[in-house]
C-alpha cells in the first residue's frame, strides 16, 4: 500500500472512532442476518462467530489478524480457543485500544510496511482489509510468506461481481468509503494463486450481509436522537457525513440488486 493511502486509510478510521464505537460497538465489519439476528449488535456478533467457524482455530496455534479493528474478535480468540494473535493495524486509536489485551500483540503499522516474520503463523485472517491496498495481490503474497508450514491464509472480502452494470456506483462508494478497490471472486482466487496457494474452501455470505447498511443508518440515527455528543459530533462533519450516509444506501442497493457479494476464502500451500 503506498503511504497516500495508507495515511488516508489511518486518519478516516482514527478519525472515526467515535462513530465505530458507538454504531458499531468496535466491531468493524458487516453483520450476518441470515440466522435470524434482530438487531446490528448481534449480527456482528454472529458474523464472527461464523468466520471463526471457517477459521478453524486450535489451541497454541499461532495466528496473524490483518487489519484487525480493536481487537475484539482477536481477543474472542484467545480467551475461547487458547491461540495466541499479533494484531495489526494501521489505525493508531485501534493499536491503542488493544494495549494490555491479554494473549495480544498489537501491532501498529500498514501491513505492506511491516516486517512480517517468514513461516511463522498457523493462521493468517484477513477480514475486509484487502478493500483498503492498493496492491492486494501483492499484500496476498506477503501473507502467504507468513505462513507456517501447513498454514491457512483464511479472507473475508467485499466482492463487485465482473459483470456488473453498477460500476459508475461502486466508484462513488470507493471514493467516499476510503476503498482502494473492490475486486470479484475471480481475482480473489488469482492473488491466492499467484501467491502459490490453492483455494481449499469457499462461503458465500452475499444474501445475508446487506442489511448491515440500512440497520448502520437506523442506529446512526437513533443515536443521533438519543445522544447529544454524538450528535453533535455527526453535525461538526456533516457533508463528508451526509455523504457516507449515501454510500452506505448506495451500498444497501448493490447487494439487494445483486451487484455485490461478500464471500470467505480459505485457502493452503499448493503440494
């Protein structure tokens, strides 16, 4: 990732804080509504608990969380399944959330900057981090350096299927979401490729994340109503705000249209 993006990537989420901790409650990636979750909080939740599921995770494994957020799935990790994780974020409010997490090493630095160890993780995630560098192959092939023998690269990404009519809409959301780019399932499987690794295991999750987008709004809304500081908050950056509201819609109208898609990827060393 080139440090122009880098840096805008870090000061969008950094400058964010207040609205990912109280929207979001920390969890920074999209819900699951298709077990029949009633609100955001327990869509997140369930959505982590599927992607641990497609992880699979044993205790003393030693894993790498790409783009982690706060932590908060990570942390989950340690206390529930006994592994060790090396946290990394570009986001210095994220690094700074996870100081003394128990089983955590919180790692502040852009992934593509950092001096990841060779062989070293039994595990490496990353979960809607690819959308934000601007080399994502490239990124892929440094984390498939990372692995240990008999490891597994295991992504969750934000798909833009390559016939879609919508892509004069996905740009407007690039640009206002801080996005480097949104990539379809058929490039996903050529970085892990080109990066020597097979693809062992798929999970398409498309018809239950878009919901996030509209329940985002909902929340932001109430809270808007219901607490003076965050209100204000909102108020201080409305245009910019205003305008992420509207990608967040533009969003919501991708996925119910089928002109996005959301899937996990997991895959090995080839041989």
């Amino acid at each position: 990732m080139d440090d122009v993006v880098q840096q805008a990537v870090a000061a969008d989420y950094d400058s964010l804080d207040g609205f990912y901790r109280t929207v979001f409650g920390g969890r920074v990636h999209h819900a699951w509504w298709g077990d029949g979750a009633e609100t955001l909080a327990a869509g997140l939740l369930e959505m982590e608990r599927r992607f641990t599921e497609f992880v699979e995770l044993a205790p003393g494994m030693n894993v790498c969380d790409v783009g982690c957020g706060y932590g908060k799935m990570a942390s989950s990790w340690v206390r529930d399944h006994g592994v060790r994780v090396t946290a990394v974020t570009n986001s210095g409010v994220q690094a700074a959330a996870m100081e003394g997490l128990p089983g955590l090493v919180p790692v502040h630095a852009d992934w593509s900057g950092w001096n990841a160890p060779a062989a070293a993780f039994d595990r490496v995630v990353a979960m809607e981090s690819l959308e934000h560098m601007s080399a994502p192959a490239a990124e892929v092939a440094k984390m498939a350096r990372a692995l240990a023998p008999g490891g597994k690269l295991v992504l969750a990404v934000w798909l833009m299927p390559e016939s879609t009519c919508f892509r004069w809409l996905w740009r407007f959301i690039r640009k206002t979401g801080g996005l480097a780019g949104i990539a379809s399932d058929a490039d996903v499987r050529g970085w892990l490729r080109d990066a020597g690794l097979e693809c062992v295991e798929e999970l398409d999750l498309a018809s239950g994340v878009g919901k996030t987008w509209t329940a985002c709004l909902a929340v932001t809304l109430r809270e808007a109503l219901a607490n003076g500081v965050f209100r204000r908050k909102l108020l201080a950056d409305w245009r910019n705000n205003a305008m992420r509201g509207a990608a967040a819609l533009a969003v919501a109208v991708c996925y119910a249209t089928g002109h996005a898609g959301y899937r996990f990827f997991k895959a090995a060393r080839v041989g």
